[in-house]
C-alpha cells in the first residue's frame, strides 16, 4: 500500500504486564463510570485513572467508533462495564481493535490509527478462511507491517500489536493455523443465543446503547442514517456473534 498508515498513540507501550488486557477492561469501566451512556473524551480520560497522558489515548483505539469529541457506546464497553474480566474479553478487545473506525480525533492524529492491523488481517493474517500461524511469526509480521506504516514506528506497533495476539493465547501451539475460535463460537450462539446478564438493582439501571440506533436518550437515529454508517452496525453484530458474549436485549 503507498504511503502507508499513521498508527498514532499505538506505537507507544502500553505496558500491559502478565494480566491479559485487565488494564483496558478497567479503564473503559472507570471512564464510563459504569454506565453505558456517550462520555466525552475529555471526562473519559479524566476518569479513566491512566495518569500518563500520552498513554491514555491508547484504549479509543480499541473502540469500533466514536463521535466528534465523544466515545459512544459499543460491544466492547458493554462488556467492560457489565461483565467480569476474562480472557474472551482480551479476544473481543482484539476483534474490535482489527475492526476500529473511531474516526478522526478533535485535534491532531489519524482518522484511524489502527487501519494498518485491519490491512494486516486481511491481506496477510487471514487466508483461505483461517488464521495463518506464519503470518504472526516476528520477521512475517514485521515485513508486512514496514510496508503498510510510515516512518520507524513500525517496529513498535509490531512489538505492541504482536504482545496483544500473545495475550489473547493466539501465539502458542504448532499447527499451521491458529484457531480463533469464531467457528465454535457461531455454533453455540445459533444454538443457545446468550441472554443479557441481570444486572444489580441496588445500582443505577445501565442503559445499552445500541451504535446502529444513535448515541444518547430519545436519539431516533436508525442504522441507515447513523452518522458511522452501516458497516460498524455489521461489524457489532458480527464481533457478538465471534465470541458468544452476553448480549442486550435492543432489537436488531
């Protein structure tokens, strides 16, 4: 691809320690303040508790969409606000990161920082319906991602991008493929659809908010007209459907 991609605040090390992803699923739970409503960005990274300022721009990369100077609502931040920390939360964050739209931020930096991975999942990562194993190896992945962001920063997002696969317990095994899980995962879910956990009364009522049907109370957009288009209402349903997660009862 020409020119190549800016990755914006991923290049940097999010330090992640040996917890899986547990630093995003708090944080996305403290800047929502645990509850599923729009916060903007400013409050968002106030409350979210990442004292660095440069690092707290990290977990918007993850999220499927966002609007102008606000993070709305999606699967994602469902499942961090209501659901416990587990290693499919990891593997949803890791989708939805593949997926990311969030759109260009209010002042400086890409429109969107992680195109470079979803580029590398289509046209390196994935083939012939599975996940390669090759294609994760250091020097493959490296390879692709030099040619696919500019500057230096690519090494970086290599060692960042890579870490995230590793948690996910994507890296670990022998055979030519890496199973994702998403077959199994679509089995059980037109099996046994998952109903939404019941939530703690004695806390305030969370209300979900669906991304194809707008961002606030009384929002009468439909997915035709959401200002983020169709494809992220798709992409919603298809990274609920990959990892079989409890699910809001909103009519699709």
């Amino acid at each position: 691809m020409a020119g190549g991609q800016t990755p914006g605040s991923f290049s940097k090390n999010f330090a992640w320690g040996h917890t899986g992803l547990r630093k995003l699923h708090e944080s996305i739970r403290l800047g929502f303040a645990d509850v599923l409503e729009p916060v903007s960005r400013k409050l968002w990274r106030s409350q979210s508790q990442i004292d660095n300022p440069g690092l707290d721009l990290i977990p918007v990369n993850f999220f499927l969409h966002n609007a102008a100077g606000q993070l709305t609502v999606d699967e994602l931040v469902y499942q961090a606000v209501s659901q416990p920390y587990s290693l499919r939360f990891d593997r949803l964050a890791l989708f939805a990161f593949n997926l990311s739209q969030v759109g260009r931020p209010p002042l400086k930096g890409p429109g969107r920082p992680a195109a470079w991975a979803n580029e590398f999942v289509k046209e390196a990562l994935w083939q012939n319906g599975v996940w390669r194993r090759s294609a994760l190896a250091k020097p493959a992945m490296g390879a692709f991602l030099k040619t696919h962001i500019k500057g230096q920063s690519y090494w970086k997002c290599q060692t960042n991008y890579r870490r995230l696969f590793g948690l996910c317990g994507y890296l670990t095994g022998t055979s030519p493929t890496v199973n994702s899980g998403a077959a199994d995962c679509q089995s059980a879910w037109k099996k046994d659809p998952v109903s939404a956990p019941k939530r703690d009364p004695s806390r305030r009522r969370a209300r979900r908010i669906d991304p194809a049907r707008g961002a606030g109370r009384g929002c009468a957009a439909r997915r035709d007209r959401c200002p983020v288009g169709r494809s992220v209402w798709v992409q919603a349903r298809f990274l609920k459907r990959q990892l079989s997660l409890p699910v809001s009862t909103i009519s699709q």
